[in-house]
C-alpha cells in the first residue's frame, strides 16, 4: 500500500481509538501481503470462488433500447447477475476470505439496508466463518426480508437500539465489537469507507467490475467507453466500476473516459440545520470536509460538525458520507459528481424496467436517472454499471409510485384491485 492509499488529498487516514490501531496494522499488513502481492495464492482463490461461488463474470451487455433513446451505444454492466443480486459479494467474499488467511476464527459487520449482511452472511456460510450482524432496530423492522436471508445462512443478527437505529449507529457498534474482540475477529466493513486500509482495499476487491468491463468494451466496442456511469452512496460499486478507467484521462492521445458519479438528491438538495436533516444523500455535491467512522472525508453536517440525518428513497444510498477516494477524485476532476431527486430515480426504475426488461435497484435508477437527463452528454459509447437487481424494491416501490406522479410508471392499481 502506498502512502497515497492511506490518504487521498486531504481524505482518508486513520481516524480511530487507540485500542483498534493494532488491529488496523494487521489488516493493513494482511492487505499488502495477500491483497496486492498475492502471497499463498490468495488473489487465485479469491478468484476463483468468485467465479464458482459468485457467477464471475458478469455480462456487459449492449442495451438496445435505451442506445435508440439516447443516440449512444450504451452497454449494461451486469452487475445485478451476481449471486446475491448486486455488486455487494465481490467485497464480502474477498473479505471473509482474507480474514480466513488471516487466521480470524469470527465475522462482524454492520449492515442498513441489510444487503451488504446478506452478502457477509453467505460469504462467511460459504467460507465456513461463524457471523454475526449488526443492524438498527428501525431498519429491521424495514428489511425483514434480508434479515431472514441473514439468519438461513446461519448469522447472528444483532439489533442497535442506540441513535436513530440505522446504519451509522451500526457501523459504530461494530466497531467498539471489533475493538474488543481483535485477535480473533474480523470487521467486514461494507463500502469504500472507515479507516485506511479499507477504502483502498474495499475497490480492490470492486475493481473486477471495471477490470471485466474494460476489456469487455475494448472487445465489443473496439476502445474504451468515453462515458462511464455509476451510483454512488458509500461508493464501492462506484470506485469498483471507475478503478480500471481512472487512468484513461486521455494523457497519452486516446479517449478520455468521462466518469459520472451520481448521488441520491433526495426530495430536495437543501437543508434543515434546525431538524438536522439533510433531505439527501449528496455528500459530494453538497458536504463539507469532516471526518465520520475512521476517514476524513466529504460529509452532511451542520455548522457545529453534527452529522446530519440523510434521506433518499433508497435505502442503499442513504448514508451521510462518502468514500475518501472518491471525494478526492472529484475535487482532482477526473470525476464528475452529479445527483439526481427521488422521483427522477423512481421514474428510471419504472423506464428500464420496461424497455430493456432488468428491473434495477432503486439506487442503481439513479444512474440511469442521470443518463436520461443529461443525454446529451453522453460521448459515443457509454457504460452503466448496473449495481443490483431490483426485487428488493417492488413493495416500496409500487407504494412510492401510487403516493406521487411517476412519469411513464405502469398502474399497479389496475392489477391489484
Ligand atoms: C449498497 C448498494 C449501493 C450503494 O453502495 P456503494 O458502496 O455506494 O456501492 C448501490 N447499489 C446497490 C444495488 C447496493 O446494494
């Protein structure tokens, strides 16, 4: 690991109590070890569960439909065609297995909207690792569905009653677990996010997204896309689908590939200091610099430094930071942060579901959501990475879409009653 991948710019570090720094140094010295100098084969194995256990690779497939709509080739990575139904796995499954080579004899993680603890917990039943989950009480009680998926694959599925009962107050329990319990325990942590070295090696794991997808498109396409696009919340799939072009920045002559990172704007990009809410999950494009969960990164907060509480209608968005590495990516330029609102995703949930037949997640529609925006933007071939499937959604989604006006969305009342 070089000194860059502890901080980026400004961001990143290690921004923890004391009593983790030894674990941090294990992880971070298993990481150089096994991660990036494949020490006992562990990048071979690594691989190869993906491809046997995960469904490796994913297709870049050639959507014809949108392509007509948006007068640009545009190719679907499928990420959505991994097992567990999103990009989640390629982290989980290294994760676990690192800390299997590690001699960890237990998993931790935290998990909101419960896909990153699905994708832990079927990682550590099939790597044989006893797993235990936290999760708020409140986002329980909005994703029982996961955590039955959880509790088959044999985890534990611990409820955090502190805070609000959601993701942040998660991540925080999971981490005074893996404080206390560090000889034998590994913390999967779920995003680009936390203490140095997970934001580096969480896209290490991701970056078989664009690894496949640039050879994918150099194959299928003849170059590199000029256009590359991604949602983002923590932004794992986003550094995982970005990691292979970030370099394509047309320095030598060739294509520069234009990377789009695309928040979830929420109901409305302003903020009520008063509530301490933030209606959104836009860090990149409206936070200031503070450091939350290990990192100093790009945050929503209010004056006094007070996290705010985020919103989108995706659960998987709704976090009020974002990856190190990506808030140094956009501040450089060489990555573009944009957002779109709550209605302009479920829309795009709704439009490719029907015209290309892959019903995404709804943080996924965001990407899509953007794309149909700013058509006009996009350059002659374009990639959108296709995060997660989205059957999670349908129940929220059908509610969401009979409370407000979706535009092109189909009337489930017709159906239903
Ligand atoms: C969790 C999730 C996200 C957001 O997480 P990132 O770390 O930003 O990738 C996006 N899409 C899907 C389908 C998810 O499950």
């Amino acid at each position: 690991m070089t000194a860059t991948d502890v901080k980026f710019g400004e961001y990143g570090g290690q921004y923890v109590p004391e009593a983790l720094m030894p674990a941090i140094e294990e992880l971070t010295d298993a990481y150089e070890r096994y991660v990036l100098e494949n020490e006992d084969g562990f990048m071979d194995e690594f691989r190869e569960r993906l491809r046997d256990f995960g469904g490796r690779p994913t297709p870049l497939q050639y959507a014809e439909h949108l392509s007509e709509r948006y007068d640009s080739e545009v190719y679907l990575k499928r990420e959505d065609l991994l097992h567990g139904g999103a990009h989640k796995l390629n982290n989980a499954l290294g994760q676990v297995l690192l800390a299997k080579y590690m001699g960890k004899e237990r998993i931790v993680a935290e998990t909101g909207a419960g896909q990153h603890g699905t994708a832990t917990a079927m990682a550590a039943a099939h790597l044989g690792l006893p797993c235990e989950i936290y999760m708020g009480k409140r986002d329980i009680n909005r994703q029982r569905p996961n955590v039955f998926r959880m509790k088959l694959n044999g985890s534990e599925v611990n409820p955090v009653t502190t805070g609000r009962g959601t993701l942040k107050e998660a991540i925080s329990e999971t981490m005074r677990d893996w404080a206390t319990n560090v000889e034998d325990t590994h913390y999967v942590i779920g995003s680009v996010v936390g203490p140095a070295p997970f934001p580096a090696m969480v896209r290490d794991f991701q970056a078989v997204i664009s690894e496949e997808a640039r050879e994918q498109a150099i194959e299928q396409t003849g170059g590199v896309p000029d256009t590359v696009v991604a949602c983002a919340g923590g932004g794992s799939n986003t550094m995982g689908t970005f990691a292979n072009f970030v370099d394509d920045d047309g320095s030598d002559g060739g294509t520069r590939t234009d990377l789009v990172a695309v928040e979830a704007g929420g109901s409305s990009l302003s903020v009520d200091e008063e509530a301490g809410v933030a209606p959104n999950s836009a860090s990149l494009s409206t936070g200031d610099e503070g450091v939350l969960h290990g990192a100093r990164t790009k945050l929503l907060q209010d004056r006094d430094g007070q996290i705010l509480e985020s919103h989108s209608v995706s659960s998987g968005l709704d976090y009020a930071g974002v990856g190190p590495e990506l808030a140094y990516l956009v501040d450089e330029g060489r990555v573009r942060a944009a957002n779109v609102d709550d209605d302009a995703a479920l829309a795009a949930f709704h439009r490719l579901s029907r015209l290309e037949g892959v019903i995404p997640a709804l943080e996924t529609a965001h990407a899509f959501a953007w794309a149909d925006e700013n058509r006009d933007e996009l350059g002659e071939i374009t990639v959108i990475n296709v995060s997660g499937r989205g059957d999670k959604d349908l129940e929220s989604v059908v509610q969401e879409t009979e409370e407000r006006d979706v535009e092109g969305a189909v009337d489930m009342g017709e159906v239903f009653h």
